[in-house]
C-alpha cells in the first residue's frame, strides 16, 4: 500500500535551516509529482511546493518561501525534500508530505517544525 513518511521536522533558531525528506513507497514515485503542505492550528492547510516528476523541477508557492524554500527529489531514494533557510517564526507548522494517485489524496503524518528562540 502506499506509504509517506516525512521527516526532519524540529526546533530551530529564527534564521535557521532545516531540510525535511518525505520518504515514499507502494507507487510509482517516479512518475509521481509530490507535494509539500502545512498547516497551523485553525488554518487551512496550505500548499507549499510541488515538486515535479521527469524532472520537471519544482515550484514553491508559498509566496514567503519562494527566496527560501527548496524542493527536489531522488527517483533512486522514492524521496522528496524541502530544504528550508532564514527560518522565520511564521514558518512554524507541520509540514506534510502528498501526493495523488488515481484522484487519491494520500498523507503522510507530518513532521513539525517550530521556529522560535
């Protein structure tokens, strides 16, 4: 079955880094785009990045990320990561990993991340 596990997830210093991974299995995870969301107590869950199949690269659309958010893959690995500098306090949230198969949405638990001195 399909599985999605992400980790890297911790404390951290304002103006840190982290880098996340979100390891996947149970499809075709090469021809899969991925997806990095998070969400925050009483909001929505938002979309972060989209990290693309066939080496479509990756999109990151959070509009405070977008100078300081990463996302790439290894097809070898079945991983997807989110590298993440100059972390601010607002980045805190845990941070999920997704992707869609056949209109499925699957999830993997999240992994927090928290952004505070």
């Amino acid at each position: 079955q399909v599985q999605i596990v992400e980790s890297g997830g911790g404390l951290v210093q304002p103006g840190g880094f982290l880098r996340l991974s979100c390891a996947a299995s149970g499809f075709t995870f090469r021809t899969s785009d991925m997806r990095w969301y998070r969400q925050t107590p009483g909001k929505e869950r938002e979309l972060v990045a989209v990290v693309f199949s066939g080496g479509g690269g990756a999109l990151i659309y959070t509009d405070v990320g977008k100078d300081r958010f990463t996302g790439w893959r290894d097809d070898a690995k079945n991983t997807v990561y989110l590298q993440m500098r100059s972390l601010k306090p607002e980045d805190t949230a845990v941070y999920y990993c997704n992707t869609i198969i056949n209109d499925v949405n699957y999830w993997g638990q999240g992994t927090q991340v928290t952004v505070s001195s």
